[in-house]
C-alpha cells in the first residue's frame, strides 16, 4: 500500500506541473522495434541456454490535452532457457520538458506478465512501476542520448527494467526515422514465484532498433 500511495502522490505532483509541457505537441505518434540480444541469470546461476535475442515492440501517443496523460504500450517476448514470459507495459505519463536540448517525461506504468514460465511454475501476474525517460540533443547534430526506466516494488516483488542508448534522426517527408542502439536491464524479483530456489531473474545485453516519430 505504502508504494501505491507513492505513485498516487507522484502522479498528483506530475499532474500539477506538467500542463505546460502539454501544450507544445498537438498529435504525435511514435512506433518502432528492437531487437534485444540477451544474457540472463536465473537465481545467480547462468547457463548457455540463457542467451536469447528478444523482441520489443512499441507505440506511443502524445497530444494536447491538457491534465489527460499520454500513453506508450509496450510489448517485449522473453525467452532465456527456464524463464519466459510475454511482458506488456501500459504506461500513462507527462512531458515535463520537450524541446531539442532535453525532453523528460515522467508517469506511472502497469506491467503485465502474460504465459510465464519459472522452471517448472506457471504465472500470471501485474506489476506497478513508476515511469520515467529523459533525452539528451547533441547540438548541431542529428544524435541524441535517451535513457528509460520503469521501477517498482510491490507485495514483496521488485522489478527494474531500464535501458540506455544512442539515436540517430533521418528527417523523412512525413516523419522522422530514428535508427537506435543501446543496452537494456531487467532486473527482476519475483516474490510469487515459491520455488525452493526462489524466483529471481536477470537479464542484459546490447538492444539495436528503428523508430518512427510521426
């Protein structure tokens, strides 16, 4: 409850500074992929077969509203040896800053954990996170650096799934190309999983992607 009650008061205070930020965007659409190349760890102990590429798939959008939230869904297929679940992230965030020196956003995010496989037990299981991504212009260059994070710990399960990277805009006639590189975490804790073992799982490696910024 006390990590529920945490994210109430952020989003009130994200709630009350954001409206400004809001205004410089009237529609925008983001979309794109990336292919994750992993290493994991399953209870400290990594193996071979814990390396995998993974996909990760997104769309977000933004708008004018005032006090109404964007909104970025995320999906990402793990699948490292013992451990594989399919990872959905609704987040619903504010543009605190956007212009072409820095952008940060901040918010809330659910994650659902869909067909998961821990050893030998099943789950099923959402998760609440707090939200956050900032973006870094080059000046005088089409590059950027961008970091996200999403971070939670609730009923005994923590969770931080963050990455960090470079990306390079090609101006396209309707949209923006942005072609990205970097490397991702997951960090993960999962207290409903009762094995003997326990159930903890990491993962990291290098991630390579396009974007669309319409």
């Amino acid at each position: 409850m006390k990590k529920l009650a945490l994210s109430a008061v952020a989003a009130a205070v994200v709630l009350s500074a954001a409206v400004p930020a809001q205004a410089a965007t009237l529609f925008g659409v983001k979309a794109g992929a990336d292919a994750w190349f992993t290493d994991a760890k399953v209870n400290d102990s990594r193996s071979q077969s814990d390396s995998n590429t993974s996909g990760s798939y997104y769309v977000a959008f933004e708008h004018f509203v005032p006090l109404v939230p964007n909104f970025r869904l995320r999906y990402t297929d793990v699948d490292n040896g013992n451990v594989s679940f399919g990872q959905t992230d609704y987040t619903a965030y504010y543009e605190i800053l956007d212009n072409n020196a820095v952008a940060f956003d901040i918010g809330v995010t659910m994650s659902k954990f869909n067909s998961g496989k821990f050893n030998d037990e099943s789950f099923s299981e959402w998760q609440p996170n707090i939200y956050g991504n900032v973006e870094l212009g080059i000046p005088m260059t089409p590059v950027s650096l961008f970091g996200d994070l999403n971070f939670g710990n609730y009923d005994s399960t923590s969770t931080i799934d963050g990455q960090a990277g470079v990306k390079w805009t090609i101006p396209l006639v309707a949209a923006d190309l942005n072609l990205r590189a970097g490397y991702r975490v997951m960090d993960y804790d999962f207290d409903f999983i009762k094995g003997s073992n326990g159930g903890e799982f990491f993962a990291d490696g290098w991630f390579l992607g396009a974007e669309f910024d319409i």
